[in-house]
C-alpha cells in the first residue's frame, strides 16, 4: 500500500483527495504543516503527497508555489474538490450555543459572509479544519464550533448546525499530487503540464511568450509570478498549460528552452478539471 501524506488528519478535504484520486488503497501520514507534509516526501516517509495549490475564492496558495519549486518536486496528477464548510459542533448544541468558531484561515475567509449575520461568534484561526472537529469532540468543548467537511462531521460525531455555509456554492480547490521522482505514465494520456521560467526585464518578452504558447496551441489555465528571493524586482512565472496533442507541447517546450531563462517543467499530467 502506498503511503500518503496529507496536511490534516481524517475528514479534512486532503484526506478526501487522497481517497478519490488513490482509490482509498492507501496509508496516511498526517501532517499539520505544509513544510511538514514535503519533508515526508523528500525524508521517503510517504511515497506522494497531496497538497492544495489553488482556490476559487481565495486564489493560489503561494507558498506551496515555492515549496514544490525549491524541493524539485514532481506534479504527477491533480484534482479539483468541491468544497463543502459545514458549521458544526457537541450534539445538542444549537447555533445561539455558539460563542467561538475556529478553522483553517482559508476556510475561515471562505465563509466570512455568512459569519456576518451572527456577529456573537468570534472567528479564529487555527491548523487544520478537521482536527478542530477532533478537538471539540476529544475535549467536550462547549461553545465552539468547527468549519469542517461533512466526512469530518460523521467520523467525530459532531452535529451539523449549517451545511455549506461556503459564500459561493461552486466553491473549488485545485489539489496537486507531488512525488521526488516523475511519474510514467503514456504520452497518449498527458494533457496538462505545469511549468516555471524566468524572463529578462525587456519589454514583450512575457507576450512573446505568451505568443509561443498560442501558436503550438496550448491552451494557458494559470499563470502566477513570484519575487525571485536572491534577485530583488525580477520574478520567475508559473504557468499551467492544457494541450490536445502532446508534440504540441513538446514543440512549445524546445522554443522555450532558448527563449526563457532556466525553464523548468514541475510536472506533465493528466488534467483533472474535465
């Protein structure tokens, strides 16, 4: 069986990834960190790691940008959640109960419209959605709820006051599946590929680019820059491409190579947004 590490514990949305996308045949490292969750992957304590790399509401997770950059790792696969927050707490506890909800800051911002309409309830944030719901029922906490999935709900008991209390309805999370080594699997199957370059300060030299990737028909999902740490004012980008034909963004690859500064492909895969 493989061994998975996620940020959280059972009944956080990452453990639901890495049933869905693992099929449930796994072993779990839980992990409260995301700097934790890559030291098991790089240490060989998990063979892969899921980890969330993007929002709907809340936009890219940047650091974990950084993370698979700096340790080299290997995206092998995505998958795009559904999320579902669920206001919860102790059986018999009712919403006027409530005094104090904590969670995970982005389910927290996740949520923040509905939260106005009971200005009695003091957010805070905290680790890891599930664990919250762990804790209150561990410890018998009174008064404080958690904002979890439903799958935490049922493994610790708690009572569901509002289900998906989310601000939008088609609320989404991007998870990447990460690993030190490539995965192999047929050319045939990869459509999607997640790449980093960095670029001269000269100007259209991000359009030419862009340019490069319309003509070998590749289609751009995401681009995000980051602050290059060692050179101050220069970035590096972080692009996503969807393609139909694989040569297609072999071709692209081979241009880039000449016309980009350190090009590097973080990960060629199948994509999960279909």
């Amino acid at each position: 069986m493989k061994k998975i590490a996620i940020q959280g514990i059972e009944g956080s949305n990452h453990h639901i990834v890495a049933n869905a996308f693992f099929n449930k045949d796994i072993l779990l490292d839980k992990c409260m960190s995301f700097d934790s969750l890559v030291d098991s992957v790089m240490s060989k304590t998990s063979d892969s790691a899921v980890m969330a790399i993007e929002n709907s509401i809340a936009g890219s997770i940047i650091p974990n940008y950084a993370l698979i950059d700096a340790n080299n790792l290997h995206i092998i696969g995505e998958y795009y959640l559904k999320i579902s927050m669920n206001f919860m707490a102790l059986q018999g506890q009712s919403i006027e109960d409530i005094r104090e909800v904590y969670s995970h800051p982005m389910a927290l911002l996740q949520c923040k419209k509905y939260f106005k309409s009971l200005p009695h309830i003091k957010l805070i944030e905290d680790k890891d959605t599930a664990e919250v719901a762990k804790r209150i029922q561990n410890n018998k906490l009174k008064g404080v709820a958690a904002l979890a999935s439903k799958e935490a709900a049922e493994i610790f008991n708690l009572n569901i006051l509002a289900a998906d209390v989310q601000t939008i309805q088609n609320n989404a999370t991007r998870f990447v599946i990460v690993q030190t080594s490539n995965s192999a699997i047929p050319l045939k199957e990869i459509n999607k590929a997640s790449l980093k370059f960095q670029l001269n300060h000269k100007r259209g030299s991000l359009a030419s680019v862009l340019n490069v990737l319309s003509d070998c028909k590749l289609n751009l999902t995401k681009i995000q820059s980051l602050p290059r740490i060692e050179t101050p004012w220069k970035y590096s980008f972080f692009v996503d491409v969807t393609f139909d034909d694989y040569k297609n963004f072999a071709k692209a690859k081979s241009i880039l190579t000449i016309m980009a500064e350190d090009l590097k492909v973080l990960g060629e895969y199948k994509n999960g947004n279909v």
